[in-house]
C-alpha cells in the first residue's frame, strides 16, 4: 500500500501483519537502544490542522527513532494561514523530498485529496469524524496484547459514537478481526449506519458492559456538537459515564480503555481511568510501537528487513 487512509480499506491479513511489526518494534523501545537506521534518510513530515497531543508526538517519536529526519509543521504560522490549499501544501510538501506526510485535518476525506495529488505516502492522522486508524490500530494491538486474540472478544464501546473517529475505526476494525463490538450512547449520538460496521447497539448502558471482556470510554467531542443535542456534562456523567459501580457487570479482569484526552469525572470517573484494570498509558507506550510499524510498512523497507528482530534479539 502507498498510504494508510483508514481501517476500511484495510485487510484482516494486513492488520494482522500491522500489529505483529508493531510487537517487534515495542520489543526493540523496550531493549533500551530505541534508535535504528530502518528510515534513514527518509523524511516524514508532520501536518496537523487539529489540536493533538498523542498521536503528533508518538509520530514524531516513532519517526526518530526509526532514523528519519522528521519535521512538524505549525499550521498556524505556515502558509495556510495566508490561504494556501491543502492540495498545494501537500503539493509544496511533496515538492521538498517528504516520503511520507501525516495529516490531521477536520474535514472528512481530506488525508485521501492529499494521498491523490502526492507521490509520498500519506498517514491519515484523524479525519473530522471520519477515521482515525492509527489510534484503532494501537488499540486493537493493546487488546491483543493480552488476550492474545481479538476473535469473540465483546468490547463494550460508551459514549458520543456520531462524532467519534476513534469509535468509527475500531468498530470496522473490531469487526473485521472477529470481535463483537457493541455501542450505548446518548440516541441522538448513534449513527444509524454504525450496525452496517459490525457494531451492536446495546439499549441500556447495563446491556453493553454485562459481560464485557473490554470496555472502551470516547470524548465527549464538544468541538463538534454543533447540529446533535447534546446531554449537558452533568447528564452525560450520570447516565453515560463509566465508573466503578457499573463496571462491575463487566468481566472481573475487564480491560478499561479510552482514547483519550479524557474529561474527568464526565466519561469516566478518576477511579476508573486509575484504576487497576486501566490500560490508558499502555494505550499510549503501544502507540508508539505502532507508528513505528507503519512508518517501516510504508517506507522502511528498502533500507533492512525487521524481521531479525522477530527472534527477539536486538
Ligand atoms: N487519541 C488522540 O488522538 O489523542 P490526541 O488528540 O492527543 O492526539
């Protein structure tokens, strides 16, 4: 593949390859000598037209220790704000030897209008409500990681599914790798479209936790509510939040994850997002792995194979 778009035009084969390179490459962060030559000489730029702090610096991480020289533009001192487009940014980008260009952007499709006008791969870094398949993919690697199968799993997913990227990705995603995803949200914030992913709607909060090997919180995604009613935090805290008491109905080792930024005490309680079974910060150690494997899958292969890692020697 020339670029990573989504989840949707991605394989089960091909996820799989994805998270068993990203397996490697913990081992080689977690051997203390993070820094290899796999992207040397390769460029990956960083283009976020949206505020992030997980994704922008794990891609930036995994870029240098894979050896490439890396770049993060600042949108709001680049020519965009002179009004320059997206395609001739990329095309400007693109122009200036970038193997590979991250995007963030707000609206939906705009990483696949890049990936069309450029030679570089593109990495689609969260697309407004669209995708966000390299936070699925860390996510999918992170369950994995301990149950060492994604088959038959039921992941309870709560909260704003309408405006989720995260929620959309790791429903196909999910789906696609045999888990049985199942949603609970505020009515208005359920896409009707979300049962033709592979996802079931649970009709109480009880309903989706009961049982579940893993249960998933989302942002309470403010910045985009403004055609949806919205419960106010309050309501959504009370009648939407995951917390000590109705995770009890989840499995007893349960894993408790969320994308996050999370909102205090709104989509989950501190308890929770603290709590024993909280795999949060793994979430983000993985994330690294993660876009390390990517950044080796779309660019790194010409310069050494991985694969004498996959002994587990370093
Ligand atoms: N999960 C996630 O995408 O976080 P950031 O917005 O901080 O990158």
């Amino acid at each position: 593949k020339k670029d990573i778009l989504g989840i949707a035009e991605l394989s089960r084969d091909e996820i799989t390859s994805i998270l068993d390179t990203a397996s490697i490459m913990k081992r080689i962060i977690q051997s203390g000598d993070k820094k290899t030559n796999y992207l040397r000489g390769k460029t990956v730029l960083i283009l976020f037209y949206e505020n992030s702090t997980r994704t922008r610096v794990s891609f930036e991480l995994a870029a240098k220790y894979m050896g490439a020289d890396t770049i993060n533009i600042n949108v709001s001192v680049s020519s965009v704000a002179k009004g320059e487009t997206l395609v001739d940014t990329g095309k400007t980008l693109n122009s200036m030897g970038a193997d590979v260009i991250v995007i963030r952007h707000n609206m939906s499709g705009a990483p696949h209008l890049l990936a069309k006008h450029v030679n570089a791969s593109v990495i689609n870094a969260g697309d407004g409500m669209h995708e966000h398949p390299t936070q699925a993919l860390l996510d999918m690697f992170t369950i994995r990681e301990y149950y060492k199968t994604l088959s038959g799993l039921k992941v309870a997913i709560i909260g704003d599914i309408y405006h989720s990227r995260v929620a959309r990705s790791n429903i196909i995603g999910l789906a696609k790798m045999g888990a049985k995803p199942v949603i609970y949200g505020p009515a208005t914030l359920i896409p009707p479209e979300i049962e033709k992913m592979g996802a079931k709607i649970a009709p109480t909060i009880n309903d989706a936790l009961y049982q579940a090997d893993v249960v998933m919180g989302l942002r309470m995604q403010l910045e985009r509510q403004k055609n949806a009613l919205f419960p106010s935090k309050s309501e959504y805290a009370r009648f939407f939040g995951i917390n000590q008491v109705n995770l009890s109905l989840a499995k007893k080792d349960a894993l408790w994850m969320h994308p996050g930024p999370v909102n205090r005490g709104v989509e989950m309680t501190s308890g929770v997002i603290d709590g024993f079974n909280s795999v949060i910060n793994e979430q983000v150690t993985n994330g690294v792995a993660v876009r390390m494997a990517l950044l080796y899958l779309l660019a790194g292969r010409e310069n050494m194979k991985v694969s004498r890692h996959a002994s587990g020697t370093v």
